[in-house]
C-alpha cells in the first residue's frame, strides 16, 4: 500500500521515453502492415494474447516489438504499476474531488478485504449483495406484489448517464439470460417524450419503478421520478402509501429519497467512492440482477472480477488492459489518429459504444493535466461505434478510403446462441474480412489485375483505377470471447475501465471527475425561469436572445404548426 504521494513527474513530452518513440515513430511512419506481416510470420503468435476469457489479436496495429518495449518503457516511467496499486489500495487517486476510486472492490469476493480510510468495506458492499439478492428473488418468483396484490410484470430503470447506460447495454447484451415474464424499460431523457411513451406501456398496478441516481438531485431523473410518482398516484387515488410496493430506489442520498416519500427500506445505497460511469456493478445493477437473476448478476462481477486480478498481476508486457491502453496512446499522440471505432460484430452488444462513449470521453475528454497546467498533447480520440455488420452498409467507405485513419477494435464472440449457424459463419467472416481489408487495402496492381481478368479494357482501367485503390495500413485489434455471457460482459467491461485509468494515468489526467459537464446544467437554469416567465428579458447574446425569443412565442401561444 502507498501511504505517501508519489513523486511528480515531468511533462508526457518531455519525458526520455516519450522522446525515445518519437523517434521510433519517424522510422514506424512509413511502415506499411502488410510489410509487418511478410516479414514476420509469427506476428500473430507474439502479437495476441488471452486474459479473464478474452482473446486480444493486436497484431494489426502499425507498431513492431520495439515500439511495444518503447511503450512498456514508457508506461513504467509515467509509474503506471504504482498508480494502479494506489487505485486498488484506496488512495483517494480522484484529486480534485478527493476521492477513492474502489469499484474494483463492488466485485470482490466476499471476505476479500478492501481497505478505505483503516476501515475493510467489503463487509458493506456485501452487504448490499444480499439486499440486492432478497429482493431481486422476490420480483423475479413473483412474491413481491404491487399495491392491488398483481405480481410485478415490467421494470422501469429512471436514472441517466452512469445510472442509465450500464443497466441499459447490459439488459440487451444479456438478454439471452433474462427472465421469461419480465420487461424492462430505460427512461433517462428529460425530454418528456421518453417517459411519456414509457408510462403509456405499463399498468401501474404491476410496475415496479427503480428510481437510479447516485445524488438524486439530478435535474433529469429527478424530473422523470416525480412526473412518474405523479402519474402513479393519479392511478392510485393518490394514496401514497401505494408507492412504498413500486418505488425503490438506488443512491447514496437518504435524506433526498425520504423526502420523495420511498420507504428507507427499499432504498439501496452505493458509495462516493464509486464514479457514475464506474457505477454497473453496484446497486446500479438492480435491474440486471432482476433480469438475469443473482447468481448470474454474481458471475458478471466475477468475470470483471477475474480481469481486476489479470490488472493487477499481468507483468507490462502481457498486461492486456495496459497494452490496449499503450496502444492506443500509440495510435493517438504518435501516429495522430483522433478517433476510435468501437465495431462489436454481436447484435446483443450494439449498445455497448454507447456505454464505452461515456467511459472513456467521459473519463479522459480533458486536457488540464493533474498539476494545474494545460497539456501539450492531445489526450482521448473520439470513440465511436455500432453493430457489425450494420456499420459497413453505412459508414465504413470512410473508414476504408476517406481521409483521416481511425482505429477500430472488432468485438466477435465465437458461439452464437441462436441455431443458425450460416448467419454466424457470415458473421464472423464479415468481422474477420474487415480487419484485413483494414489492414491490407488493395494496391494498384492488385486493381489492374483484377479487372483486366474481367476483361475490362486498359482505357477504362486507367480511367476507374484510382477510386478502387484501398491503401491500407489501417490499424485495428480484434478482441475474441466464446460466448457472451454475464462472466465475458463483466471482464470485457473491466478491460475498458481499466484502459481508460491506464490512458488518463499516461496523459497525466484525472479521470475520475467530470467538471466539463457542470456550465450546460448551471446555463439550463436561468434559462429555464427566462422560459417560463412571462415577460421577455435578453440577458443573452443575440443568438441565445433569439432562440428564447421564438421558443417563448410558440410556448404561450400554445399552438402547434
Ligand atoms: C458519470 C457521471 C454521470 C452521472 C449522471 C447521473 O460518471 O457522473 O453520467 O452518472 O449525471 O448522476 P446521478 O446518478 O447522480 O443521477
């Protein structure tokens, strides 16, 4: 355990080994990865490796085994290990808030201590387990009974951000393991739209509402919770005894949740030291555990669990969440490439960019550096992303031949759990054909070849060649699982959060806080009165002036076109 600060370190940039790969890097420019391959055939072999479940191909990537012990160097002079200890060990590693980062300890076994300021809180998260266990059985058998004695039949998760994404991805990647008689919706948009449409779908006699927000003064949910109460007690002749059968809720706020009128005993608590983004494998979870059922809701935070371990004992160099994380550095300040694709070739996982969005641009979307000082370095690439092969009827022509290169990580999962074996064949051939159609490209020769076998004539060749030239050399990594499963989703998400700590820990970033989305909420504010009021004022510049100034007109007028 670390009980004194680690020493400062100078700049990213100015560090030996960060000079050391840009000099490599002037050499790595103009290497071409179908070169890579020739030259070595066993790049494979020495470029993949497996962890917790999962197998990572990284093989791909425009770098070769000196680039791989530069970037291990640099890791190891920018204190990685130690910082990762110092996570684990309950240092408070979130700075500006002054905070532990421990939700590495939501998914320990029990009796695993966990130390936070001298005190073990594994006891308390345990603790929470079985809260979450009792009452997850209960809905799903059927015990638990609404207001007018009918067994619950549909969930609805209000809560946004870290208290939305996480339930909602997993709810779709894990829907193979769901309850048979159980729906579940995800309201999080203030839009009123969201909810509106929502509540149009339940019974309220049957509806068990799971009220998600770590502060619970969230303008979003909080708004969402009481049109939802609201709408409840119109059905329930406003008695608001009622609520105590289909109200719970998930927080770290009593006293805010007391005063929305939810029985303390259905109020399921989670800690500040646990990041709303970090936050699926705490009470947050609720509405995984009731669909899925405990046991496996226990097997997801065994399976992050498993990569946690892999984290912490993995030497660097066979370290998996640390290389995707070297590599990407690699990828973003060395060669320049400014986004990154997420492509999971699984149906299930379609929401997980979503979720792996708020992870890493949430977490690293900064650029003042620990110290107070702006960094001269770009820091998180854009991550973006969706289902194979949806992706590549719509967008992969830039991906292939526009402009700028992005990076992409395929996701393919090896067993399907449909029975239809030709689609999973074309499946993982579409994820597998991309990759080396990424890798290679087709050069001119290759075009010209092609379409003189087709009996194309060399006028028209030279005419068309240059549009059907691929050049290639577009990195990617394939991470590969046997089967999605809540124990693969757990250590797959594990691999990214433990990325992302490694990423902001090489930029030299806090990634822990998430000050860049208070201005919007605070600017909402005297909007919203400025809306509502009657009288205009214009407090604004001409542009915000004028967008209140039509949006008034259309609210009081109270007409539609
Ligand atoms: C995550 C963020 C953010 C948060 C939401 C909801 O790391 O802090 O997405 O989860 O703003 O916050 P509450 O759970 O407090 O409602």
């Amino acid at each position: 355990m670390h009980s004194s600060p680690l020493p400062s370190l100078p700049s990213l940039t100015t560090s030996a080994a960060f000079l050391a790969l840009q000099d490599h890097c002037t050499e790595a420019k103009n290497w071409h990865l179908r070169d890579l391959f020739a030259s070595a055939p066993t790049r494979f072999e020495t470029m993949s490796m497996q962890a917790a479940g999962l197998f990572l191909d990284y093989s791909k990537n425009r770098l070769n085994q000196k680039t791989l012990q530069l970037l291990c160097n640099l890791a190891r002079e920018r204190q990685v290990e130690a910082k990762r200890d110092a996570m684990f060990a309950g240092e408070k590693i979130n700075l500006t808030e002054h905070r532990a980062v421990l939700h590495t300890a939501l998914r320990a076994p029990r009796n695993q201590a966990f130390v936070l300021d001298g005190q073990d809180i594994n006891h308390d998260v345990h603790a929470v387990l079985d809260q979450i266990k009792a009452f997850s059985e209960k809905v799903r058998s059927g015990a638990w009974r609404g207001y007018s004695g009918k067994a619950i039949t549909d969930i609805v998760n209000i809560g946004i951000g870290g208290s939305d994404l996480g339930p909602k991805m997993a709810h779709s990647a894990l829907r193979e393991f769901a309850h048979p008689n159980l729906n579940f919706h995800f309201v999080s948009n203030i839009d009123g739209h969201d909810v509106d449409a929502t509540l149009a779908k339940v019974d309220p006699e049957s509806t068990l509402f799971i009220i998600a927000s770590k502060t619970f003064t969230t303008q979003d949910t909080m708004l969402n919770a009481h049109s939802t109460r609201n709408w409840f007690l119109r059905h329930a002749d406003g008695d608001t005894s009622k609520l105590a059968q289909h109200f719970v809720a998930i927080s770290s706020n009593q006293a805010e949740i007391q005063r929305f009128g939810i029985d303390p005993k259905n109020m399921f608590v989670f800690w500040d030291w646990v990041g709303g983004r970090y936050s699926v494998w705490s009470a947050i979870g609720l509405s995984i555990a009731i669909m899925i059922g405990f046991e496996a809701f226990s097997a997801f935070l065994a399976g992050a669990h498993a990569m946690d371990v892999h984290f912490q004992t993995a030497p660097l160099e066979s370290n998996m969440p640390i290389l995707l994380a070297l590599i990407g550095l690699w990828n973003r300040n060395f060669l320049g490439y400014a986004s990154l694709f997420v492509a999971p070739y699984h149906q299930d996982l379609r929401r997980l960019p979503a979720y792996l969005q708020q992870l890493e641009m949430e977490s690293n979307g900064k650029s003042v550096a620990n110290d107070g000082r702006q960094v001269n370095y770009p820091t998180c690439p854009i991550l973006w992303g969706e289902a194979g092969s949806n992706n590549q009827h719509a967008y992969f022509q830039l991906l292939h031949q526009g402009g700028d290169i992005i990076p992409v990580d395929f996701i393919a999962v090896l067993k399907p759990s449909h029975h239809l074996p030709q689609h999973h064949t074309a499946l993982l051939a579409n994820c597998f054909a991309q990759s080396e159609a990424f890798m290679r490209g087709k050069n001119a020769q290759e075009v010209h070849d092609e379409l003189q076998q087709q009996g194309v004539s060399e006028q028209e060749i030279s005419k068309f060649l240059p549009h059907k030239i691929f050049a290639g050399n577009r990195p990617s990594n394939t991470l590969l699982m046997d089967a999605l499963t809540p124990i693969t989703l757990g250590a797959l998400l594990a691999l990214y959060e433990h990325k992302t700590m490694v990423q902001g820990v090489l930029w030299g970033i806090n990634s822990f806080d998430q000050y860049g989305v208070e201005l919007g909420k605070q600017l909402a504010k005297n909007i919203q009165m400025e809306l509502e009021a009657q009288a205009h004022t214009e407090r604004h510049d001409s542009s915000t002036n004028g967008l209140i100034a039509r949006a008034k007109a259309s609210l009081h007028t109270n007409t539609i076109k």
